[in-house]
C-alpha cells in the first residue's frame, strides 16, 4: 500500500525485454538507497505498483506485463523519463496522502494547462468506465499523486472531464508540473469509491 505523496523523482535508463514474451523491464535511477531494496520489494512507479528484480548503487529493475503495458503510460516509457516513486508505507508511516493500491484503473489525458494564483491548474478528461468513480471534494491518484477533485463535469460521451490544483511544492516534487496537453497519466480512483459502487450496483444489495 502506498499514500500518494512521492518521495522521489527517478529516471528511465534502460528499457528491454521482460523475460515472458510481450513484456518489458525498466531499469531505473534513484536517490533511494537501493541496498534497502530487497528484491520482491514494492515501488509505486508513476502510479503503478511495481516489484524490484534487480538493483545495484542507485538504480532498480522492474518488470511489467504486457497487461500492464496496455492498462497503463508504461508502453510508452522510454530512456530519460521522468518517473514518480513512491517506496511501500510501512506500519506507523504517516498517511499524508490516502491509501493508494499502486492498481491503475485506466488512464486519463491532459486536457488543460494554465496558471491559478500560486498554483498550476490541470484538466483532465477519463473515459467512461471511470467516470462515476470520480466526485468533486473526492481523491485521486494520477501518476501515483494523491489529489482532491475540483470539480467534475459529465460529458454526453459519458467521459468526465475534472480539474485539479498542483501546488508549486507538488510541481518541484513530482512530475506534475511537467504536464501538458495530450499527455496521458495513469490514473487510480479511490478505494472506497470502487467497493461503494460494487455494491450499489449488485443485483442483491438491499440497504437494511
């Protein structure tokens, strides 16, 4: 489980093969102190919840499948970007953000960028699958961000366009602040949000 608040920027070096056909691994460079990274170790990449094969003095491998690579940014990584990461929350850690699974929903594309008093604002719009999941005042997480909803408008398409602030801390701290349009993020609807509507929308649910 992670929380949202990244705790490093890290870089793309190598992109290759995975070891099953279709998929591919990532090595990474990182601040972190690797040799605290034992292998199997979680590490929210951009959103994504991802385990360590492989480490040496400032740099981590991962591995996605080609699921992975559909569902989410990851097919389109290349050497030098830009990553957010996130080390797994440990018990007693504090949760800053709100519980973040690392499991990305879909993505949603950038739509909007312009500056708002101290802050940068950003629009997006998700597809209609994630729509309902989205609610103004509620969380998010994109890129593996937590962040609250602004506002949120259904289109006749059924995707939800729903804007966001990045405060200038944020900006230096993730890669946020590099967004523009027609970029796409990964992106993870709340927790809650997925078991409230499971159980609305059951055949059985009854309220009693």
């Amino acid at each position: 489980m992670f929380t949202g608040i990244i705790t490093d920027i890290g870089r793309v070096r190598v992109v290759s093969a995975g070891d099953k056909a279709h998929d591919a691994r990532f090595e990474i460079t990182t601040t972190y102190d690797t040799s605290e990274l034992a292998d199997g170790a979680s590490v929210c990449c951009s959103g994504v919840c991802l385990t360590v094969v492989a480490r040496g003095p400032g740099w981590f491998a991962v591995e996605a499948s080609a699921e992975t690579l559909a569902a989410t940014t990851l097919g389109e990584w290349r050497p030098d970007r830009r990553i957010n990461l996130e080390r797994a929350l440990k018990a007693g850690d504090e949760l800053g953000g709100h519980i973040v699974s690392g499991h990305v929903d879909g993505t949603a594309e950038t739509i909007e960028r312009r500056p708002e008093g101290g802050s940068l604002r950003l629009v997006f719009v998700a597809p209609g699958p994630l729509a309902r999941f989205i609610a103004a005042k509620g969380s998010l997480a994109i890129d593996g961000v937590s962040l609250t909803v602004n506002e949120v408008t259904d289109r006749a398409d059924g995707a939800a366009v729903f804007g966001v602030n990045i405060i200038p801390h944020t900006q230096a701290a993730s890669t946020l602040g590099e967004l523009i349009p027609g970029r796409r993020v990964n992106l993870e609807v709340d927790t809650l949000a997925r078991y409230v509507s499971r159980l609305i929308l059951a055949p059985n649910f009854a309220v009693s």
